[in-house]
C-alpha cells in the first residue's frame, strides 16, 4: 500500500502540471508526461494513439481555444513496474473570438472517467 501511495503523489503531481499546460498550450510539455505508446481518449474522438498522435491532436485543438482540465485520481493500482491511475477529469474550452470549432467535432464541455 505503501508503494501505491508513492505512485499516488507522483500522479497528482503530474495532474497539476498538466493542468497548468493543457491552459498554457504547452503540448510538448504535456506529451512527455506520456509513454511513447499512450493512449488517450479525448473526448468526441478517435483514440489517440502514441506521443506523436498526442500532440498532433492537442497542436491543433489548442488553436480552438484555452483547455481547462480538473484531474481527479481516485485510485492508483501498482503491480512491479506497472502502475494504473482510474479517475475522472472534468474539461471546459473557452473558445478563441476568431476560431471556429472544427467541423464535425462536437460542442460543449466534457467529463469522463476511467
């Protein structure tokens, strides 16, 4: 349990500082926090499906607007060197005055967990 804990602050950490980016637009700060084979799942969208994919994706949505992330971890499941983070996050956009959401992407702020 111990260890799990460990592995829990390390998360919460590296939720602050994505956080931070995400609202900075600084991707090449948030991939990094990724393995090289991540998967993420934005929402409204096909998974994402590596760091290049990452950032190609979050390159182009940061144009759209200013992305606000609440990350929540509510659990952290460690077994040797693999760790697990299930959570939920809550995401808002506020759009730029001269973007318009991309065509066929759907609206409105997003929550999830996993």
């Amino acid at each position: 349990m111990a260890e799990a804990d460990a592995v829990r602050k390390i998360i919460d950490r590296h939720n602050v500082d994505l956080s931070k980016w995400y609202a900075a637009g600084d991707i090449d700060a948030v991939v990094q926090v990724f393995a090289e084979d991540c998967w993420q799942m934005p929402p409204h969208s096909e998974p994402l499906v590596g760091r290049t994919a990452v950032r190609e994706f979050w390159k182009q949505a940061v144009q759209w607007g200013k992305w606000q992330f609440t990350l929540e971890t509510q659990d952290v499941f460690v077994s040797g060197p693999i760790a697990v983070e299930r959570g939920k996050y809550i995401l808002a956009r506020l759009a730029a005055a001269d973007r318009r959401w991309p065509a066929g992407a759907r609206r409105g702020a997003a929550s999830g967990s996993g």
